[in-house]
C-alpha cells in the first residue's frame, strides 16, 4: 500500500483511524492516570495535599522536552483521526446508496457504532472547550493561574484552575455529557481499532471486547469524576 492509498483507499482511511485510534487510547491512559492525581487530595489519603502531586504532574508534563515533543504527534494524530473519521463517515454515507427497505436497527449492529460521526463531533466540541480551559492557559495566556513553589520551583497552580473552571454547574454538565459521548465512542472504537489491524480470531475479539468494556467505563468515569468531585467539593 502507498502512501498516497494511506490516505485515500477506504482499507487505507480505516488503517490509519486504527493506529491513530490505538495512540489515543493510549494517551487517555496517561491523561486520565494525570488527572487522578487530584484525588491524592482526599482525607482518605492527604487531605494536606492541597493540589501538589497534581500541579507537580502537570509541570512535569508540561516542562519536559521529550513530552512537549510528544504533544506535538498527539496533536497531529487528533487531527489525524478526525479528518479521516469525516471522509469514512462521508464515504460510507455515499456508498450506502438506497438505505434498507426495513430498518434493521440493532439487528445489523449498535446504535453507538452507526453513530460514530456524531459522537466524534460531541467529543470535538468537547476537546476544543477543554482545551480553552486548561491548555490554552497553561501555554499561552496564564489566564487564571497563579505561581506555586515546590522545592524551590516555581510551576503554574492548575489544581487552582481546576477548582475556579468547575465551581460553574453548566461547566461540569458540559465536562460529564461530553465523558459520556467518549465512553460510547470508546465501546466501539476500542474493538473495531484492533479488528482493523487484523486482530479477528474469535477467542482475541472476546477478550478484547471484554477490556475494551472495562476500559471504556473507568477512562470515562475518571474524567467525569473529576469536575464532579471540584463541584462539590470533596476535593479542595
């Protein structure tokens, strides 16, 4: 396959939605394994923790080279993967032609997997208000963010923007449908990924299917526990 194939054959767009779909994933790992870091603020474990190991986390991430050459490929596969998700959704929308005489429903496959192209959209507009949140801030504006010295280093206070974004209630409402359209992408993006790549013997897809489930619900509830739990307080 060409590179140029890559880009335009259906098998092509569908390759590439996998690797990119599979480097996501990954990154949700590392994002979400980030994010809990707030709750290190709970009487449970250090109610004197006061934000630290977060803002001590998202400095690292944010001041190590080799990360923000990374940020650079994440940025480039998002993109990535929703220019290529547009042109399936498109081409499978043209090539469909005449729809069914009955429809099949959930017979021919799930409500979630025929609706990857507006989920995808919800989880876009998502990332764009996340990130005017949180990224935009934290690279170029310093809007919001007071200085924090740890050791004798001096790092942005993003536990403290976390608390102002999340005391508005349409914020976290916002934060939680957006967590609930990714935890449907997921249910189906996570499988399809792997079988796109060639993984389709049947004792493999239901395994993975099995842990694509269980990914799916704690990636998803990490990120809507986090808004939710600023809101009301439990961690300050």
């Amino acid at each position: 396959m060409t590179w140029k194939q890559m880009f335009t054959s259906s098998v092509g767009k569908k390759l590439v939605m996998g690797l990119t779909g599979i480097f996501l994933i990954s990154f949700l790992v590392v994002h979400a394994g980030i994010n809990a870091c707030i709750f290190a603020d709970l009487d449970v474990f250090n109610p004197d923790d006061n934000g630290s190991m977060f803002n001590r986390a998202a400095h690292f991430m944010g001041s190590t080279v080799v990360i923000r050459i990374m940020e650079v490929g994440l940025f480039a596969g998002i993109i990535l993967h929703i220019l290529q998700g547009y042109l399936l959704e498109l081409q499978n929308r043209r090539s469909r032609g005449v729809g069914y005489a009955k429809p099949m429903g959930n017979e021919g496959s799930k409500w979630y997997s025929r609706s990857m192209g507006l989920l995808g959209t919800l989880i876009l507009l998502f990332l764009i208000l996340h990130l005017s949140h949180f990224w935009v801030p934290a690279r170029f504006t310093h809007e919001g963010l007071d200085p924090v010295v740890y050791n004798g280093v001096v790092m942005h206070d993003m536990f403290g923007l976390m608390k102002i974004t999340f005391s508005e209630l349409w914020v976290v409402i916002a934060y939680v449908l957006g967590c609930f359209s990714l935890f449907w992408h997921l249910m189906h993006g996570f499988l399809s990924a792997f079988r796109t790549l060639g993984l389709s013997n049947k004792r493999y897809v239901l395994l993975l299917n099995s842990i694509g489930v269980g990914y799916s619900v704690i990636i998803s509830l990490l990120f809507a526990a986090m808004p939710v739990a600023m809101y009301l307080k439990w961690v300050e």
